[in-house]
C-alpha cells in the first residue's frame, strides 16, 4: 500500500526528513517500508499520525451518568456518588460498559488504553477479573492496561497495602493511589514506593486533582523518586494545583519532575468540567503547566480520563477531540507540534515496545487524518480518517458517527 502526499508532524518523526515536509510512504505487509520526500510538497492530502494511545481513562465507570447524575463541577460530590453506585455493579454490567468503551477507542484508532480501576479497599474489586478477560479478549487490537485506584490513606493500613500491591502485581497491572492534601502525605507516599519497590511494580498517581495552591503531592513524589533512586515508570496524572503555584515555585517543582523522569499526564475535558468557578464563569482553567513543563523537557500526555459518568456527562473516546480540547484550554500552538501528546508521549509513559515514531520497519498501525495543516485538525472535516492497522485499513471514520 502506498500514501501519497502526506504531513508527518515533526515531534513523530523518527527519520531525517531534510527540508522536505510532505512524504509518500510505502507498507509493506504489518510495517512501513519507505518514507520518502513526495514531488507535492505544496500540496498534501492529508496528516500520519502513528496510531493514538490512551493514557489514562476509567473504563470500568464510564457510561452511568444517567444512573448517577453528572456533579456540577464537584469531584467529591462525583466520588460519594460513584461510592454508592459501585455497590451495584455487576461482572455483566462491568463487561458492556467496558466493551463500549474499548469498541470506541478501537474505531477512533486507539492501538493502547491505560485505565483507572477504582480500589478502594483490600480486597480485589469487582471490574479486576472482567479487565483481565478482556486483555486477553482485545489483545492484536487494544494494547491494555490497568491501575489500582486506591485512596492515598488507605496505605496507612499496613496488610491492607500489602495485599493491594500483591494482587496488582499477580494481575500485571501498576500501582496507583489518589493523592490530594493528605495528612502525612510523604509518609504515605513512601509507603506506596516502598511496596513497588518491594514488588517491582510502576506507579501512576491521580494527584493534586483540584485549584488548592497548598497541594504539593507532585512535587513530594518528584522528591521520592529521586531520594529513593526509583528505577520504575512513575506517572502523574491531573497536577491542576501547578497551575496555581508561583512561577518561581511551579518552574522548582517541574525542574524536579523532568529530573525525577516523571510523565505527566494532563486531562482536560475532566478537569475543564470539575475544576472552577459554577456560580460565575470560570477564570482558572483546572489544567496543568503543560507549557512550562515542555521548556523544562517534560512532554506532556493529554488523555481522556472520565466519559459519561458523574466526572465528566459529555464526551467519547476519540483521542482528537481531547487533543483538540486541549490545544485551545492550554493555548498549544503550532497544533501540530502537540500531537506526541497523543501519541509519543503516552507511549513512553505507558513504556509500550513502540514509542510511536514514525519511521521504515516501524509497525503499520496508523492515523491518516483528512487535515491538511493545523488548522483543520480541530475541526469535524479535519479529524474524519482512515484507521490503518498492521497494514490494512480499518475502517474509514467520522467521530460523529463512533459513538
């Protein structure tokens, strides 16, 4: 199969493309065989992207937000009515809920999904087992993986933890905790490390989910790492209270982080909705230094994390509109110098074998989008593509029509 006349943004570029910046490239069964400088450098018919990766979401919540009713911009008021509604779950309503979300992913040209599994108490929680069938059920399509969503305080509990990174461990999955102004929070925070340590496990944390200028969680887990020597991925996820430190104090904090080798991961739909004002329109925007992370070398992920539960009622899981969404919330210009935040990016911090650059013997799982330049990549004319994986079209799409 040959693409003719095709934008290959630079940040997914893994060969030397001279001056040119229109290419023809050739597959050659699962892999791409040749890139080379197309004679139409004037005129491309479209945008590669190496396939997308999703690098944090909640399959196993998604869909109940006419069960739960959306919160209003509140997350806890979100977590007390998941809380509740969790109780009803069952491994059948797990498995349509988390089957809808995969099919989505998959059509929009999704290749990994990295999702939250909400765990919090020592026992395993219902959505495990039905996670488990399905990495096995999507394996060839959907590279999947899970986190333990586990309540930071909950590790005080000595067994408790311990049985959580057991059974984490035993399911291949990483460890994760929810870390917002905990009382003793590098205390518990050293607990989380230390049972990764003990188990070789990766860390992911939802942390700093809120506009408090007094939560410092990732700037504690920045200084954990690097006091421990911590050789696994560590990722963080959320980090909106950066966006209301000092400069001085937030550049301190992402000069540790990049120090550290954490990836950071912003969410935007999410935190758009929950964070800020709802009684006046909102002036802070809930989302991460995304900006001053990238001077510092730290290239962000932006993700999908909540769709149609009571985090966030709106939303799919077509990684472009949240790319889209993103560019605008955190003014990221040229559009398509960001587009590693849905690709690059989230592969490395998801450690894939792929990292996602574009170059001959790398595999053919692609995006050809129909945009042209980075105007068109927010819009629905723009984002309309052909899903290429290994080496064969998926299906032609339009994210309106993938719900």
């Amino acid at each position: 199969m040959k693409l003719e006349a095709l934008r290959i943004p630079a940040p997914l570029r893994g060969f030397d493309a001279g001056d040119a910046q229109v290419f023809d490239v050739t597959l050659a069964g699962d892999r791409i065989d040749s890139i080379v400088p197309s004679a139409q450098q004037k005129h491309a018919r479209g945008t590669l992207l190496s396939a997308l990766v999703e690098a944090h979401a909640h399959i196993d919540k998604n869909y109940t937000v006419q069960d739960v009713g959306a919160a209003q911009g509140d997350l806890f008021t979100a977590i007390d009515r998941m809380n509740k509604h969790r109780d009803t779950w069952t491994g059948e309503s797990l498995r349509l809920r988390m089957t809808r979300a995969l099919q989505d992913a998959w059509q929009s040209g999704t290749r990994a999904l990295r999702t939250h599994i909400d765990w919090v108490q020592a026992e395993p929680p219902a959505a495990l087992p039905v996670f488990e069938a399905l990495r096995e059920e999507w394996r060839g399509r959907v590279e999947l993986q899970f986190v333990s969503l586990t309540p930071l305080d909950l590790f005080a509990d000595l067994a408790a933890g311990e049985r959580i990174a057991r059974e984490v461990k035993r399911a291949s999955g990483t460890l994760g905790a929810f870390v917002y102004r905990n009382d003793g929070i590098v205390h518990k925070l050293g607990r989380v490390f230390d049972l990764a340590q003990q188990h070789g496990l990766g860390l992911d944390f939802h942390v700093d989910e809120g506009l408090d200028v007094e939560a410092s969680g990732l700037r504690s887990i920045a200084q954990l790492v690097r006091a421990r020597d911590f050789k696994g991925h560590v990722v963080c996820g959320h980090a909106c209270s950066l966006a209301m430190h000092d400069d001085a104090v937030a550049n301190e904090t992402l000069a540790l982080c990049a120090g550290a080798g954490l990836h950071l991961i912003a969410l935007p739909t999410t935190n758009l909705y929950l964070q800020g004002a709802w009684d006046r329109t909102p002036v802070a925007r809930g989302i991460t230094r995304i900006r001053e992370a990238a001077a510092w070398g730290l290239r962000a992920s932006l993700a999908t994390d909540n769709v149609q539960d009571a985090f966030y009622p709106y939303g799919s899981y077509d990684l472009l509109e949240t790319f889209g969404l993103g560019v605008q919330m955190a003014h990221l210009a040229p559009a398509t110098d960001w587009l590693d935040t849905i690709t690059v990016s989230p592969a490395r911090a998801l450690g894939l074998a792929w990292d996602g650059r574009i170059a001959p013997g790398c595999p053919a799982d692609l995006v050809l989008l129909a945009a042209t330049d980075e105007h068109e990549l927010i819009g629905p004319r723009g984002r309309q593509r052909t899903v290429i994986r290994a080496g064969r079209i998926l299906e032609r799409t339009n994210p309106e029509k993938t719900q």
